[in-house]
C-alpha cells in the first residue's frame, strides 16, 4: 500500500497536535521527521521520528514527500516556499500567511513546482459543522436568508504563550477569524462580497483585535454577521464559544459546533446530532478533540495519494485571510470594505 511520508515543522501545542494524530489516527501517512523549536527533540522522540535540527535538514531528506507547518504565521510564506523549491508536498496550519499576498505567493510556488498546498481549517471537519453544511445543500431550510456566528471568551490563551496574538503574528482576530469567515464560506457555499467591521482591544492589553463585530453581505443577498471576544467577563454567555444561527426560508438552523445541531422546522425543534464534550485545555489529545484535525489530515494524505482535488485549498486559505484584512481595514477606515 503506498504511504506518505510526512514531516512536521514545529514543536508547540499544534506540533504535538499532528504528531498524535499522523501517528495513531492517519491512515497511509507515517511520521518521518520533525524540526523546528526547543521542543522538537522530544517532540521526535516521543512518537518515534528523526529529529533535525534545521529546517533545510529536513527539506533534504529523501524520505519526506509532505511537510505539515505549523509554526508561527508570520513565518509561513516564506517555509512554504521553502518546501515547494524542495519538491514537497504542503500542509500549512492556519492563518496561511499574515497577508493576501503572501498567500498568492505561496500558491503561485506550489503551482510553481508541481506540489500540493492545502490549508488546516478544521473547524469544517467538525461533525456539527459538515453536518450543517450537509443540510444547508440539500435545502433542508431552503434558500439561505441570515447567518449569526458568536464566539465568545473569557481569556486569550494559546499554548499557555499567546505568542499567535501578537502584533507581528496578525493579531488575535487573524488567528481565530480566519475559521469564522472560512466557516461562513463553507457552510454557506457562496463568496463574501462586502465586509463592515469593528476591531479593537479594551484596556491596557498587549494583544490586537481581541473583540470584533463584523456584517458580511454575501453573494445571493445572504446577510451574515459575526461577534467575536476575548474580553467577555466570566462566565460569558453559556455555549457561545462557537455558536452559528443559519436561517433560510423555511427552517432555521441553531449550530454549537461544540454541542448540538439543532433543526427548526414545520413548527418544532429537532435534534440532529450532538458533539462528545471537547476539553481542549486539559485533555488536547483525547480522540474526541483530535478528529477535526486527523480527519483533516487524512483527506491531505488520500487527495495527495490519490490525485484528488484539494480539500482545502490555498485559494480557501487566502480568501479566509482576505475576509480578516478586509475586516480590519473597514474598522480603520469606519466604511465598508468591498472584496475582491
């Protein structure tokens, strides 16, 4: 049976993250390498891989066919660039890049050299959310009318080093916004045509884009808005950290991708599915929290393998990017922001 053999670049939270999953839940992939950060020699050694001290050491490895990046954003572009002159397929961890730019060069290199590029968005590989997507394509509340997302927190707190939230990085709002907006654009199935926003961080606090309220006018005159927060005083609102509303013409939808899907129609609600409980802070590696991420890792390895379309796409990931950018400048301008 013919495998792909995988590397990862970075050590952190996310590194160990993929390492998991590549190693005891992806099938036809197996772990080769790992660099990058203090924490990849026992990152390696923990699930059986080489460890390389440099990333052009583990670009010139002759057993590597893929590399999964997941290190820094703002760092990004130029690592995919990297592997794509090395003749290496690509899994880049969101945000893609820290702008649209680099993103068009990312996909413009892997075009380049004949290799793929995908971006992790895992929240489509979330059972509430694919199932939702499922019942919006098939018209189970006919044509889409509204869409309400929130995602509310108390704190900001990435690897227990919140070093995704900084400034150079992008901000707190680019990396989480880019899975509300690819969100939007997965479920509903249409392009974002405008966006109005509001960015901004309260109080004395080092971290950019910690709350945001934005309107999207999406193609087919869908109507979407989305609230985000870091500063909500606790407890917050109750199952609000990832809570979608869809409304079509004849049903709504009510999403807690952390909970239940929830169909209103002919007058009544039903269930439709519920989410295990997730404990991504205390329990990262329970199999419950890790399917997102292995089942998105799995479609890399069998559209690679196989020669299937893209899963996630670089264009995916770019327009997710566009979407936070575009955010961002309407907040500073005040005036809706038209996308491309």
């Amino acid at each position: 049976m013919p495998e792909l053999r995988l590397a990862i670049l970075g050590s952190g939270y996310m590194g160990r993250t993929h390492a998991e999953c590549i190693t005891k839940h992806v099938t036809r992939g197996r772990l080769v390498a790992v660099a990058g950060g203090r924490r990849a020699p026992a990152l390696a050694a923990d699930y059986g891989a080489a460890y390389e001290a440099s990333y052009d050491a583990l670009l010139g490895r002759g057993d590597v066919d893929a590399v999964l990046i997941a290190t820094p954003h703002a760092d990004h572009c130029a690592q995919v660039i990297a592997a794509a002159a090395a003749g290496k397929h690509v899994l880049v961890e969101k945000p893609m890049a820290t702008s649209v730019a680099d993103c068009t060069r990312m996909i413009e290199a892997c075009g380049r050299a004949g290799v793929r590029l995908e971006v992790i968005q895992t929240q489509r590989f979330r059972g509430a959310v694919w199932r939702t997507r499922k019942l919006v394509a098939d018209g189970a509340i006919g044509r889409v009318r509204m869409f309400e997302g929130r995602s509310l927190f108390t704190d900001y707190v990435v690897d227990q080093s919140p070093w995704a939230g900084e400034a150079e990085q992008g901000g707190a709002f680019l990396d989480t916004g880019v899975h509300f907006y690819d969100l939007m654009r997965f479920v509903l199935g249409v392009e974002a045509e405008s966006i109005f926003a509001t960015v901004k961080t309260f109080g004395d606090v080092p971290y950019p884009g910690l709350n945001a309220m934005s309107q999207v006018q999406f193609a087919g005159g869908i109507t979407a808005q989305h609230w985000m927060s870091y500063q909500m005083p606790s407890p917050s609102l109750p199952n609000s950290q990832h809570r979608y509303i869809v409304v079509g013409e004849t049903g709504t939808i009510d999403v807690d991708a952390y909970g239940k899907v929830q169909l209103a129609k002919d007058g009544e609600w039903q269930t439709v599915w519920e989410q295990p409980p997730i404990d991504y802070i205390s329990r990262p590696l329970d199999p419950v929290r890790l399917e997102a991420f292995f089942s998105q890792t799995q479609a890399f390895v069998d559209d690679v393998l196989d020669h299937r379309p893209d899963t996630v796409s670089g264009a995916d990931g770019r327009a997710a990017v566009a979407l936070v950018l575009a955010a961002i400048a309407s907040s500073r301008s005040g005036l809706p922001v038209k996308l491309a």
